[in-house]
C-alpha cells in the first residue's frame, strides 16, 4: 500500500497515547482536541493526504462567488509531555471522510502511527442528555475491553450501556479493537436541546479529566469564557419562553422551541452535511442505508429540512420493484 503520509519530522516518543477527532455533534470531539493542540503547543510532524477519501458534496459561496471546497486537512501532532505524563499524538481532521472509503483511510492512519507503539487510542464523543445547559455534563466510557476499563479507575465514569457512537469517532475505536490495540472512547453529556450547537463545557470536561489521566497542566480559561457566553445566550431563549417566576424543569415542548431557535442560530458542521449527502447516495442504491440516514437527520433535529427527499428514495424504490 503506498504511503499518503508526508513525514515532515519523527519525534522520539514513549508509548504515547494517541488521540484522534473529527468534527462532530456539538464540535465537542474536535473542539477539545484542538484545544490541546494549541495551548499544549503540539508541533505537527505529518500530513495524510486526504483527497482520495472525500467526495464534494457542494461547493461554497462568498458574496455571491462560487467557490470549490478545500480538500480537508488531515494532521498529525505530537506533544512531548514535559510535567512527567505521558507522551500524545493527536491526529485532527476538520471533516469525516466518506463512509465508503473509511477502512482505507483509517488502514493509513494506523499503518503509520503503530510505529510509535501507541499505549491507548483514544477519542472522543457528545452524548445527548436530559440535562441542562447549566449543569457539568457528566463523562462516559466505552473501551475495547475491561482492562482498558481499569486504566481508568481513579476517573469518574460511567459506563455505557446499549448505545452506540456514530461516524470516525466512534468507529476508529472498533477499528482499533480489530487490529488488537486498546482504545477508549470519551463521551461528554449535552443537553438534548443543544445536539447542534457548539459545546465548550463538554469538551473543558474531557480536557480537564484528560489532564489528570495523561499528567499534564493547562489553562482552560478559553473554554470557560466561550462556555460563558453560549450560556447567556441559551439563557436568553429560556427567559424568552419562560414567564413563570420559579423556573420549572424544561418540558418536552419547550425543547423543541429551544432546538428550533438554536437552529436558527446555529448550523450543522461541515462534515455532518458531507455525512448526510454520502448516504442519500448509498441509500439511492440501498434503502437499508435510509435507517441510518433517518437517525443521523434525527440526531441533528433536522429530518424536517430533509423530509421530502427522504421520502423520494421509496418512491424511487417502488418505482423500480414495478419494472
């Protein structure tokens, strides 16, 4: 298999951990890895050269311009940890490849990065819950077996149970158990009426509980002010909805307010829509992919948007059994 890695420089590492993230719901995956990357000051030391593993599903518009979109990045960094912890390697990409091609491209990332003989993989997740934006979402796990589990013992956890993890940061830890490596996978909690906005508080949580698990120290002041000001504005909307003095646990119905006001306000990631584009396509062949397709739209409160297309793949599909 010829190598798509450009290897700008090798560092010395010491069974480092490698962390792995793509845009995703809430950006509460990229988010916080690329938070490591910029104040751990990581040095990047290799390129994927990804164009063989994204279809364009679009193209971008600037003051009425139309614009191709960049191939996205797909990078490796390293951060050499100097307070006594362990080692990183952080691979970001700020766009999840086509589903088609995903065992190709991770078989790069891991025929590569097996060099550097990796202690844990290691990625991460938003877990959408009934709870509310002011409360510190709570941290779940799932690894690739219970002595994996074990690493993680002083770490308050808890495990999940009868889910899965949709998209590369759920799969590239069920590719890691395929090729025998221990891995694990963060979840951080969103409130269920936030799945499609930004969420710093998740991703300060994964960063503060990463810190304490791999030894290193950095500030998160960044996190907590952009956490602040999403807060205020998500405030804002309940007031806005709310006109009883003491505040009443949200109901179902003010949910769908919230996500519809949100959305508004918000869009769905990049990689989300390519996501959502590649399937339609894959389901135009195979309508078993439509189950698939109508959780993702579901996930992101956006079915509605996409309804009559949707539907459109049956009548296509009935017309087809008639011939």
């Amino acid at each position: 298999m010829k190598s798509k890695i450009k290897i700008i420089k090798k560092p010395a590492l010491k069974n480092p951990y490698f962390i792995c993230a793509w845009p995703g719901m809430g950006e509460v995956a990229f988010k916080a890895a690329k938070f490591l990357v910029d104040y751990l000051k990581a040095e990047e030391f290799a390129i994927l050269d990804g164009s063989e593993f994204y279809y364009p599903s679009g193209v971008k518009i600037a003051n009425g311009i139309i614009n191709l979109n960049e191939i996205p990045y797909n990078k490796f960094y390293f951060f050499k940890n100097k307070f006594g912890g362990r080692d990183m390697i952080i691979f970001l990409s700020n766009s999840q490849p086509d589903l088609s091609k995903y065992h190709e491209y991770t078989d790069f990332i891991f025929s590569f990065i097996t060099q550097f003989n990796p202690k844990l993989v290691l990625s991460f997740a938003a877990l959408p819950s009934p709870i509310e934006h002011i409360q510190k979402p709570s941290l779940h796990i799932a690894a690739t077996s219970a002595k994996v589990l074990k690493l993680f013992k002083n770490i308050e956890f808890k495990i999940l149970k009868n889910n899965q993890i949709s998209g590369m940061n759920g799969m590239i830890i069920g590719i890691a158990k395929k090729k025998n490596l221990h891995g694990a996978c963060i979840l951080a909690e969103v409130p269920l009426y936030m799945s499609n906005i930004s969420n710093p508080r998740a991703s300060m949580t994964i960063v503060d509980m990463l810190q304490k698990f791999a030894g290193f120290n950095v500030d998160t002041y960044p996190l907590q002010e952009e956490s602040r000001v999403i807060e205020r504005e998500v405030n804002k909307i309940i007031d806005y909805l709310k006109s009883t003095i003491q505040p009443e646990p949200i109901s179902e119905d003010e949910i769908e307010l919230i996500k519809d006001l949100l959305n508004k306000q918000t869009r769905v990631p990049d990689s989300i829509n390519s996501r959502i584009e590649s399937l339609f396509k894959l389901a135009q062949q195979d309508t078993f992919k439509a189950e698939e397709l109508k959780g993702l739209l579901d996930k992101w409160n956006i079915y509605k948007q996409y309804e009559d297309r949707f539907l459109d793949l049956f009548k296509k599909s009935e017309k087809k059994d008639m011939h």
